[in-house]
C-alpha cells in the first residue's frame, strides 16, 4: 500500500475533530490511538469490501477462543505502513511505540486460542478465504497479579482503550433462541490483514444483548419492571471467557455461549447465501467448517436443526453437515474432551438435542457396536464423538499427537474410518514472531537472504551457509533483546537479571503435565549444590517463567506459590547471586510474550511425553533461534527432524518408556535413589517455606501419596533432566552452541502457519 504521510495525518485529523472535539496538539494517548487506528483502517476498506462480496467458497474457523493480543502494530505491519505511520507521528511529536499501553485482546486461554489468531493472519497472508466465528467477550482472560506469591485474579477490561479495530455491524444482528431466553447476537467485525498483499478475511465476534432493549410487548402485559433483568440475562452470555486449560467445567453458561456463538453464525451464514439466491442443498460448495475442538461442536445439530426448519430430510441434512464439518483435537486428556449431562442440554435447547438423538439413531442403525460408537452414553453426550461421527475431515495437531489419537484415543474410529483422520502440524506466524517482535533480528536475515522468507519460511534454510559469519550480529541482537527484557523485568517486577546471565525460559499455561514443578525442583537441585559446593562454576543463569493457573486449579496454584517462594530464597541469598535469579512474571499474555521470545537462551518445553498435543511456544522459541531443552513431546519431535537432535537437549522417558514406566512405578523408590531430589523436594514440607495455606503439603502428597502419585513422572523423569540441563548451561557462550541457535532459527520453516493453512486448505477444506 502507498502511503502518503500528509494524506495519512489529515485523516487522523479529521477523526481527532469528528469524533473526540480534539486536533493532533491536544488529543490524548487514547484518542491518538482511536484515530490513528481508525485512518489506516479506512485505507483498507475497499479490499474489505471486495472480499465480503466475494463468491468464492470460505472456510469457517468456528473458535470459542481467539487469543488476538495486540492489534495495532501487527495491523499497520501487514498494511505495509507501519514504519510510514510512525515517521508520520514522529513528525507531529508523537511516538507511536506509547500505544504499547493498550490492552490486548486476550479472548483466548492459551495455544488453542492463539493458534486460531496465527491461522486468520496466515490465511489472509497466503489469500485463502479464511473467516474467524466467535465470541466478543465483555473481558478477556483475567489479569493477574501476585501478592505475597500467591495469584490474585482481576477482570480484564479490554475495552479500556476502546475497539477501534471492531466494527458494529448491526444490520446482520440475529436472534438466538434457548428454551427459556431469546437473545440478540450483534456481530463485531475484524478485519484481518493479509501481509502486504491486499487481503482482508474476516473475524466476526458475536455480542449478546436483548432482543429489545426496552420490551414493549412485556411493557404492554404490564411486565415491564423484568426488562432489567432480562438485559442481565441476556448480556451475561457473552460477559468473560472461561479461564479453564486443557480442563473441563461442564457449566450451563458455557453451553449457552457455544450454542450462541454456532447459531449466531450458521444462521448469518445461511441468510446470506439465501439472499445471493444459493441453494442451501449445495451449501458445501460455498463453505465448510472447521471446529476448533470440541466447544463449537454443537454447530452439528444446530445446522441440522436449521436445515430442517428450510424444508430438509434428516438424510439430506445429515448428508449437508457431513460434506461441510471438519474437527480439530488439541488435547487428549480425558478432562478437557467435552460432554453434556443430556437432561440439561434437552432441558435448554430441546430441539438441538432431538438432532443430537437423531445421529445417535442413525449411528445405531447402521448396526456399529454401541459399546464402541456412541454419543450419548448414560445421559452424558459426548461431543468428540458427534463431531467424529459427523464431520468429513478429523485432524491431530502434531505427527506424534496424530498418532495417538489414531492408535489410543480414538482408537475404534480410526478402524472404522481410517481415511478421516489426517495430521496438520500447527504453525505460528513469522510475520507475529518474528518480523514484529524481532526486528533487528529480520534486518540481518533479509540482508543475507533477502525478503522471501516473510512469506514463505522455507527460505530460511539459505541462511545454512551464512552461520558462521553471522554469528556476531546474532549474539548481539540477542544480547540487546535480553537487555530490554532485564529492563522491563526490573521494572515490572522489580527483579534484577544481570543481562550476562543465561535467560533459561517457561512460559505457558500453568499445568501439571506441562511440569513447571519439574523446572522448579531443578532450581532448587542447583541451589543447594552451589551452596554444599558441589556444584563449582554454575554457569549464570536466570530462571524465567510466566504462566496463568485456572483460578479454581489448586494444584497449579500451588505451583506458582512455590515457585514465587523459591525465587525469595534465592533472590535474597547473596551467596548464589551471582550464579542465579529466579522471576516468575506476573499476567503473562501474548505482548509479553513477544519480549520474552526473542531474548531467551534456552526454551523449556519439558511436559511429560504424549502430553503436549503439539505446543507453539516451542516453535516461536525456534523461530528466535533458542535451542529447545525438551521432552519427544508434541512438536519438540518435529523441531528435532527438522533442525537436528544435536543441535537441541532431549531428556526424559518416551511415549513408549512412559507407558512402560506406569505399569510398575513408585515414586518413592526414585526419590531414595535420586540424589538430590529429596533435599529438593522435602522443602516443600520441612519448613524452609512458610505454609500457612497447607498448599505446598498438598503439592508434596500429589508426588508421593495416595492413589496415583506422580501422575506425570516429575520425579522419573528429574535425573535425566538435570543432567541435560547442566549440560546445556555449561554448553552456552561456546561458538558450538550459538550455532546450535542459529541452526535452530534457519531450520523453522515448517513451522509456519502459512503452511499450515495451506496444508488444511488442500487437504480439508478444497479452498484456494
Ligand atoms: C473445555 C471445557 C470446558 C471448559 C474449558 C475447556 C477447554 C478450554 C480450553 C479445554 C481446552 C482448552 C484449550 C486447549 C489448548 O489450548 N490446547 C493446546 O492447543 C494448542 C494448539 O493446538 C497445542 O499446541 C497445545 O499442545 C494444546 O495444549
């Protein structure tokens, strides 16, 4: 896109003047970022436009989370107008990096929910008709904040800086219809930019309200005091994202949110083709969809339903969904595959259950084993298996993730239908996390390699031969990466992290099979043996984590009560300061992932093996050039095929030793014949932190009492794993191991979601 500075800041102007009564000398930080955001957003508008009219098929993400971040900077990027905005605010005394004030749009919990963002910027960035369905929540994932190291939760108020990259679309508002409300769904719409290439997609977030904010009809029957309450009501649906991970709550209010979310959608969807005059009968020749685990699943039955309120058979409705529904699973834990209680959902929404019977039935009918295949078993629905049941495509995250759904979870559905089941391993946008978040980083790469890399990572690889005399600039780039991050630690957290020191990084949701307890305990191991003096020369090292815990996870609170614990002892020991920190960063979120990223020297990706469906994080480490020091979990598997196991630290049992290890395993046993693993792990209990909550004891049973200690091998796996980690430390600053980062970095390519969007393109959804 040209832009034309004077142009550009007129149009500012014109929206400071129209919309706040301000000019460019007396608008507040807000109001600049409103009009700034709103000016380039019009530049963009006729390429929105010609996107909507299109006649194209579209895909469908229909996602219950999108975890966007910030928009501004990566929207002005892939405008192309990014450096041109900034000069043109600098011209006027304005600095556009202030913005970096704004909330992020945290709509999403964690890699589920960003992933689904990665792909909406891929997919316009590689012109494929990619629209994101989903939820406007009034607050996004919860704040958090620590005091006296425990997490606090507030609410997370995105809006605070006003939405200037939404708009209302009122014209396309719907009614959702529940056994006992009747809702307003108003759309908000995105526009999603295509990098620099004229693309806007679309992610339409869905808002409830009441149908009628003052009810004439209830007014007329003399009713009109339950209006206020029906506002509540009808408002509270879309109020906040559940703050759950990888778990399940099984509440009513997330049914109606799931519900309100594919009904909205599908009937938005379904009156529009009706106005272009399609046959809904041919629907699959203009959309498919593509659902982000199991949370939109009950789209099935809503499209059934509505099919049949135009006039269709149960067969030829089925037939419809059939061609048009694809299913992701991100997780295999048992906890977190969706099921209804049958009684609440027919109780709620009774016509949508009659379609879910109806499947069920059909299954029935022909004549599969009901102790095999079933939907509802014992008045619970299970929606994995409606969706697998139902959809044409059904898709792993990771090969290994992939394998095991094929060979455990869903194990009789693969034998039934084995041509369902295909493997896309996700990928994150370089242009987020690399070009954006590293951009001295980039610059060095594009002189080398020139630009082609933006679009099409592969390229990468044409750095191999350019290793070794880039190893100067890499160091130092990361070096001055690692500094800002020191200063914004310092100043956020008030924690000092000599720049020098090796930046040792988990940053995730917090979850027990993702094993912070395993990081920490090793921290814990390195302490005392600094201290007793068996260990000499520990190489400097900063152990830094972020994680948000479920606020109703009392385990994975505990973990980051300890952890915080920890980082006291050692942060206030003068004796080992100058060996190591310990940070735990409070409301870790995707903008402070972006710092974290491309200062860290090593990227823990340390969950027990068969775990971790793929994992992201690990990717944007990659990407960074950070060795990985990792469990065969997930995507760790692939970074290791495609940049080498030398060039990375694997530890730990395998999918297969940990199967094995579970027949026979006690933990205590390993805690006798680990050395050093007791003095570590009875801190939890011996006093040396105060446990007034009774948590830590609670973190200690969980390792080595009750029914199944141990459930994800920390204890097992702990010697294996400080071995490889001392081994790395004592490895970092020699030239070996900053070419083992820049390997790392040049081998990514696969790890693009450009590739793959396009992968689902081709393979699912026969788009272009
Ligand atoms: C389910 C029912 C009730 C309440 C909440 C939930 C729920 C919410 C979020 C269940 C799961 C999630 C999120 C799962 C998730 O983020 N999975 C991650 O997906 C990433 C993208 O594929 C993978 O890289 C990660 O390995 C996987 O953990």
């Amino acid at each position: 896109m040209k832009f034309e500075k004077e142009k550009f800041l007129s149009a500012v102007n014109d929206i400071l003047r129209a919309d706040y009564a301000a000019e460019m000398e007396t608008a507040t930080k807000k109001e600049l970022y409103n009009a700034v955001s709103k000016a380039a957003m019009a530049l963009a508008f006729d390429d929105w436009k010609k996107e909507k009219k299109s006649d194209k098929k579209r895909c469908g993400y229909f996602s219950a989370e999108f975890l966007m971040g910030r928009s501004i900077y990566s929207n002005l990027l892939n405008l192309g107008i990014l450096d041109g905005a900034k000069e043109a605010l600098k011209s006027i005394g304005k600095d556009l990096g202030e913005f970096e004030e704004v909330e992020d749009a945290a709509l999403g919990n964690g890699g589920l929910g960003r992933l689904a963002a990665c792909y909406l910027e891929s997919a316009a960035s590689s012109s494929l008709p990619l629209d994101g369905y989903g939820i406007r929540y009034r607050y996004g994932l919860f704040r958090q904040t620590f005091e006296d190291g425990f997490q606090h939760e507030e609410g997370d108020d995105w809006l605070k800086w006003g939405d200037p990259w939404s708009v209302r679309i009122d014209r396309d508002a719907v009614v959702v219809e529940f056994a006992d409300q009747k809702v307003l769904a108003v759309p908000y719409d995105m526009p999603v930019f295509g990098y620099k290439n004229g693309v806007v997609n679309t992610l339409r977030l869905w808002s409830s309200e009441p149908v009628d904010a003052f009810d004439f009809e209830a007014f007329n029957d003399m009713k009109g005091e339950h209006t206020a309450e029906e506002n509540f009501h009808a408002t509270k649906i879309t109020d906040v994202l559940y703050p759950n991970d990888n778990t399940m709550a099984g509440k009513i209010l997330r049914l109606r949110q799931q519900y309100f979310l594919v009904s909205a959608s599908l009937q938005d969807i379904l009156a529009k083709d009706k106005a272009k005059g399609r046959k809904l009968s041919e629907l699959d020749k203009y959309h498919c969809f593509q659902l982000n685990d199991t949370h939109p699943v009950i789209a099935i039955p809503e499209l059934l339903r509505l099919l049949k309120n135009e006039g269709f058979s149960f067969e030829e409705a089925f037939s419809i969904c059939s061609k048009c529904f694809n299913f992701t699973n991100h997780t295999i834990m048992a906890e977190a595959l969706e099921k209804w209680d049958a009684l609440a959902l027919s109780d709620l929404l009774p016509d949508v259950y009659q379609e879910i019977v109806h499947c069920q039935e059909r299954m029935s009918g022909e004549g599969l084993d009901p102790t095999k295949f079933f939907i509802i078993r014992d008045n619970v629905i299970h929606m994995a298996n409606l969706a697998i049941y139902v959809a044409a495509k059904v898709n792993g995250v990771a090969e290994i993730h992939t394998n095991i759904l094929k060979t455990d979870t869903f194990k009789e559905w693969n034998e039934l239908y084995p041509e369902k089941f295909v493997n896309i391993t996700n990928g994150i946008t370089p242009r987020r996390w690399l070009l954006l978040n590293n951009p001295e980083m980039a610059k060095e790469i594009d002189a080398r390699i020139g630009t082609e890399w933006h679009t099409d990572l592969k390229k990468l690889k044409n750095l191999k031969p350019y290793i070794n005399e880039m190893l100067p600039a890499f160091t130092r780039i990361k070096g001055e990466n690692k500094a800002k991050l020191a200063a914004y630690i310092k100043e956020h957290e008030g924690v000092e992290i000599p720049s020098h020191f090796i930046f040792d990084v988990q940053v995730k949701r917090l979850h027990e099979y993702k094993r912070q307890l395993l990081n920490a305990l090793s921290i814990l191991y390195f302490y005392y043996g600094i201290k007793d003096g068996t260990i000499e020369d520990f190489p400097p090292t900063a152990f830094i984590f972020g994680a948000k815990a479920a606020p109703g996870y009392y385990m994975a609170k505990a973990v980051i009560k300890f952890i915080n614990e920890i980082a006291n002892l050692v942060n206030s020991d003068a004796e080992v300061a100058p060996y190591m920190r310990v940070v735990f960063v409070q409301n870790y979120n995707v903008s402070y992932a972006e710092k974290i990223v491309c200062a860290a020297d090593v990227s823990e990706q340390i969950s027990m093996a068969g775990m971790e469906a793929s994992g992201t994080g690990n990717m944007k480490f990659m990407l960074n050039g950070t060795v990985t020091l990792g469990t065969l979990d997930g995507a760790n598997v692939e970074i290791c095929e495609e940049a080498g196991r030398e060039n990375n630290y694997i530890f730990g049992a395998t999918v297969e030793e940990v199967a094995q290890v579970k027949k026979f395993y006690c933990p205590r046993e390993v805690l006798e014949n680990t050395i050093g693993l007791k003095r570590a792990l009875e801190t939890l209990i011996d006093g040396t932190f105060e446990d007034e909550s009774g948590m830590l004891q609670k973190l200690y049973e969980s390792l080595v009492a009750g029914f199944s200690p141990d459930r994800y091998l920390v204890l097992y796996d702990f010697a294996d794993y400080v071995r490889v980690k001392e081994e790395l430390l004592r490895d970092y600053g020699t030239e070996e191991f900053n070419k083992k980062c820049l390997v790392n970095l040049a081998s990514a390519g696969k790890f693009s979601a450009d590739r793959s969007v396009k992968d689902y393109a081709k393979l699912i959804w026969k788009i272009k």
